[in-house]
C-alpha cells in the first residue's frame, strides 16, 4: 500500500466482521472508520454515503465498503457523481478497476470471499495506480 493514503472505511451488518479484520491491517493515521459498529442488522446506505461522500469531497483519497454481496455499497456509492466504485473479488479485478477505471472505492463481497482474500484484494487495490492515457479518455465520459 502506498504511504499518506487517507482511506475511508464503511460496512453494514453483513461486512462488519471483514472492515474489523480489514483495519488490523490498514494503518491507523489517515483511516477513519464510518461505521457500522456492530454485527447487529444494520441498513448499508447509512455507511455507503457517508464514505462515498468523503471520498467524493477529497477529504479521503480512496474508500472501502463491505456488504454481503457487495451490490448495495457499490450501487449507493456510485449514486455520487465524483465516486467509480468497484465490486471486486479477486486481486485481478482490484487492479484493473484501479488502472483502466480509476475506482476510488472498492466493494468488497464478504458472503464470497475469505477474509484473507479480502485484505490481499484490498491491499492490491491501495497499491495500484490509475493508468491514465486512453483509459483517461473512457473515465472521462463516465459522469452524466
């Protein structure tokens, strides 16, 4: 993972045991954690727009949201004009959305991956850096 990155943190009920696994692993400085707080039933966009929104607003560099199919997160973060949010759920993946799209938050699935796979996806994700070039041109037409 890159130094200095500022990373915004976010699950419902479903993701909560993953984000608590995921932050054992993400540096403490420039992390911030948008909830939930539990395991007890929670509503997904009540962490997907507060994380998409500080990403969004550049307070936050890149985020991560975790559900259980990842479907929810992704498609609430990517209600937010300025968000490319990805479902990812292998490293494969986690590369591409950063190179060729520029996802600045990435989705993960936690009913279909292992935890362990989720921390080297992510940290894939944090690693790698937006292509630009004609991949530049494509993000470019993406806002409405």
């Amino acid at each position: 993972m890159k130094q200095g990155l500022k990373i915004a943190i976010g699950a419902d009920h479903a993701g909560f045991d993953y984000k608590q696994a995921l932050q054992e692993v993400l540096p403490a400085e420039g992390l911030k954690d948008f909830g939930t707080y539990s395991d007890s039933s929670a509503d997904y966009p009540d962490f997907a727009h507060p994380v998409a929104s500080a990403v969004e607003s550049g307070q936050f560099d890149l985020g991560i949201l975790v559900c259980g199919s990842a479907n929810g997160v992704a498609i609430t973060a990517n209600k937010h004009q300025g968000i490319r949010a990805a479902i990812c759920w292998n490293q494969e993946l986690a590369q591409l959305a950063r190179m060729h799209n520029n996802a600045n938050i990435i989705c993960i699935p936690a009913r279909f991956i292992t935890i362990d796979e989720a921390r080297k996806i992510v940290d894939t994700f944090l690693s790698t850096d937006f292509e630009g070039g004609r991949h530049a041109t494509r993000v470019g037409k993406i806002a409405c």
